[in-house]
C-alpha cells in the first residue's frame, strides 16, 4: 500500500500515487468536435477522488481521424481557452491531467469520418477498406500531431500522451501485419518507428521538454503482427528519441483483444453501433446467433498485459505504465512492491466507479465492481460514457435480439 500512495514523478508531472485513470473516451464531442460542458465534471470527479493521473480520452489531430461522431477534434486553437479551464480546475486537485492524442487511421466509422487511410490497405474487420497514404499525407499527419502537442502544451495540460496503439493509425504504422509499405515508412523496424521518431523529434523544437508520453500494443496476438520481442526493440527506440513513459497495451486488430470481456456484448453491439442497429429484425436475430460464435472474448481476463510490461521495463529506464484488465488492490500491490511496473492504469473501473482510488485508500473496497460486460465500450460509440453494468437502459431499447 505505501510504495502505491507515495508521491513520484514522471519527467517533473508530480503523482500522489501509482493509479492512473488510462485514456477512456467519454462521448463528449459536439458536432464540430468541441467538449462539451460536462467533461469538466467527468475530471473533476476522478480528480477530487485522488486518482494519480487523469489520461483523457483519445482526441483525434485531424478531422478525418475522428473514429466515432462523439470524439473530439483538436485541429485547431478555438478550444484552446475551454481546455485552460478544464485544467485549472483539475490541477485544484494537485492532479495530473493529460491529453491523449490520435489518429483514427483504418478504424473510424463511415457516420465520422470522410476516409479511411493506413499506412497500406489493409482491413480491418467491421470497418471499410482503408486506403494507403500517400508521403506528403504522412508528412501532414506528423505536423498535425506536432501542432496538437503545442496546442496541449497552450493550454496547460500537464503532459500529452501519443496514441500508437489499439490499430489507430500509428500502431498500424508500428505492426508488420498492416505496415505492408516498402518506401522509408514500413519494412524494417526501423521505417515502422520512423513516424512516431519524427513526431516526437519535431514536437521537441517546439515544446522543449515538456512531457510526452506514448501508448503501444506491445503484441497483436495474431500471425505477423506486432510481438513482444520486437516492442522490447521499439520501446528502447521510444527511450532514445525522447519519450518520457511508456504505456504498455496489447491488439490492433479485435477492440474486444484490447479491452476485455467477458462474453461478446451482443445486445450493446446491436443498439449503440449504427450498421447494426439499422439491420431489419430478421438479420438481427441471425447475427445475434452467428456473432458469439464467430467473434472470440479472449482470456485471461486479469492483468493481462502485465508480463509483457514487465519485459519491456527490463530494458528501459523511462516510466512503465500497464493497462488492461486490472481490478484488485492486492494484484496492483504485487506489480507495484515487486517494481514490475512503474504504474498501473485502469479505464473501466472509473467508469463504474470514479472514486475507486478514494475507497481502495479508505479500506472500503479491495476490489472493482466492474462485471467486464463490455456495454460501455460500444455505448460510447454515440452517447456520453456511462457504466451499464450488462443492461441496455429502455430509452435506447431500440433492438430486442
Ligand atoms: C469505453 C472505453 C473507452 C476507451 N477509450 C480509449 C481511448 O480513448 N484511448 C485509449 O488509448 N484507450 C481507450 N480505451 C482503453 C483503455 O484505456 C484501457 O487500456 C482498456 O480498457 C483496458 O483497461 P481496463 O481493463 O482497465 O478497462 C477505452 C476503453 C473503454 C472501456
Ligand atoms: S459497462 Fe460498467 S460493468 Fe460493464 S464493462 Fe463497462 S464499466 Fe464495467
């Protein structure tokens, strides 16, 4: 319990403890990408319940890297003073907050974005084909990264946090299994990385050291995809060209690889995700037979990035940060006491409780309550983040499957 509430520090960003709230959209975007009012309230509250860092949900740098209509847009400097407030508030609460940013890439919905672009055309399931960018498109996309971290920097985020992972664009860039390029942008791990080296490379003119953190899938789980081994590579790589902590994820190809469930959330699937709510009754009914059978839930369940976390901090000297499946006091007491990690992050559980941290320290709960339904995660798709603990509230009982 000690070494987890102790104070540390990543790269001068001062944490009261090793529990961090991992990036988790919150479905707040207005139609023209704008916060709305009530994000200030969804930090506030995390915040005033001693989590050590906030990493906010994923904005996207450029318009057409906005993967569903509630995600935020951050390309230019309008919400500069609207983001000013957000932090000043949070950093009441001697809080971190941290600004994820990305790009889509080859996972946005077509009610989004206007186009899927990759590094090379190559599916995604449930998504449409993504077409290969083109060298001066790669070149736009690092500046447009670039100009969101100074724009981050404006207003007075504690840090910003590069997305490379999940199969958003700049893990796609990462792995072999969609990285098929062979110009200087893909081939050998060195022409995979150069994307995220240059962003950080150029950011760094502009920003100075202020604290940019990185998210990776340190492995695919699928034949010719990212690995463990090679992500040991890249995260020395990351160390070298500046990155101030790594955040250790794994999948870039199946979302419910990345976040876990317990079964496939058929239900929340076919009332929050537009190409399956519009289905006539009939399809629906047979989808809802056919998608547990051919859509996996993929184990373990339990922290399970852990150990590839732990190679990764074996070789590096920067902060490690593992997410994924993460619940019980006791489990982050041992990653933490054994020094596996440097920090642990958790999203659902401060959806279902944002005071988490605030009863793990009080001695009232050991445990999350969080059940792994997996409703949140397609509810966000088009409506503000909420838990739903395996059950579809009536208004949105749109489908009976
Ligand atoms: C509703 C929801 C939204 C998420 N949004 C993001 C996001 O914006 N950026 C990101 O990197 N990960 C996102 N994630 C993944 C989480 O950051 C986290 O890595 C993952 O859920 C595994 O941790 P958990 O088992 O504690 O939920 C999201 C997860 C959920 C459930
Ligand atoms: S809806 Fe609630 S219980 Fe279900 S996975 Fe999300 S946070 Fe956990």
């Amino acid at each position: 319990m000690n070494q987890i509430f102790e104070r540390t520090s990543i790269s001068g960003i001062i944490l009261e403890n090793r529990i961090i709230r991992s990036a988790t959209l919150e479905g707040m975007g207005d139609d023209a990408g704008y916060p709305r009012d009530g994000l200030i309230t969804i930090y506030e509250r995390l915040a005033e319940n001693k989590v050590g860092a906030i990493i906010t949900g994923y904005v996207t740098v450029q318009r057409n890297g906005r993967t569903v209509p509630t995600m935020c847009i951050f390309d230019d400097d309008k919400s500069i003073d609207n983001y000013k407030k957000i932090c000043a508030k949070v950093r009441e609460h001697n809080v971190p907050l941290i600004l994820q940013i990305s790009h889509g890439g080859g996972q946005c919905f077509a009610d989004a974005a206007t186009e899927n672009v990759a590094p090379s055309s190559v599916s995604y399931p449930r998504y449409s084909k993504p077409r290969a960018l083109v060298e001066s498109e790669i070149e736009d996309i690092i500046s447009s990264f670039v100009q969101a971290v100074v724009r981050a920097q404006k207003a007075d985020f504690s840090a910003v946090q590069i997305h490379a992972a999940g199969g958003f664009l700049l893990s796609a860039f990462l792995s072999p299994h969609f990285n098929r390029r062979q110009d200087r942008w893909g081939g050998s791990t060195e022409n995979r990385f150069r994307i995220v080296g240059e962003i950080i490379s150029r950011a760094r003119q502009q920003v100075g050291d202020f604290p940019i953190l990185i998210k990776i899938s340190a492995y695919d789980g699928i034949r010719g995809g990212t690995t463990v081994e090679e992500s040991i590579q890249i995260s020395k790589m990351l160390q070298e060209a500046g990155y101030n902590a790594i955040e250790v994820a794994c999948g870039n190809v199946d979302m419910l690889y990345t976040i876990r469930v317990t079964k496939v959330p058929v239900k929340a699937i076919f009332s929050f995700v537009p190409q399956y709510a519009a289905m006539p009754a009939f399809q629906k009914k047979l989808m809802a037979l056919i998608m547990p059978l051919a859509v996996k839930s993929y184990r373990p369940l339990r922290n399970y990035n852990v150990e590839a976390a732990r190679k990764i901090k074996e070789q590096v000297t920067i902060p490690v940060i593992v997410t994924g499946g993460i619940r019980r006091l006791q489990d982050i007491e041992e990653i933490i006491a054994k020094n596996t990690v440097d920090y642990v992050s958790m999203g659902r559980p401060f959806i279902i409780e944002p005071n988490i941290v605030s009863k793990f320290l009080s001695g009232q709960q050991t445990e999350s309550r969080c059940i792994d339904c997996g409703y949140c995660i397609f509810g966000v798709t088009n409506a503000q983040l909420r838990c739903y603990y395996g059950r579809i509230p009536s208004q949105v009982r749109q489908v009976t499957v």
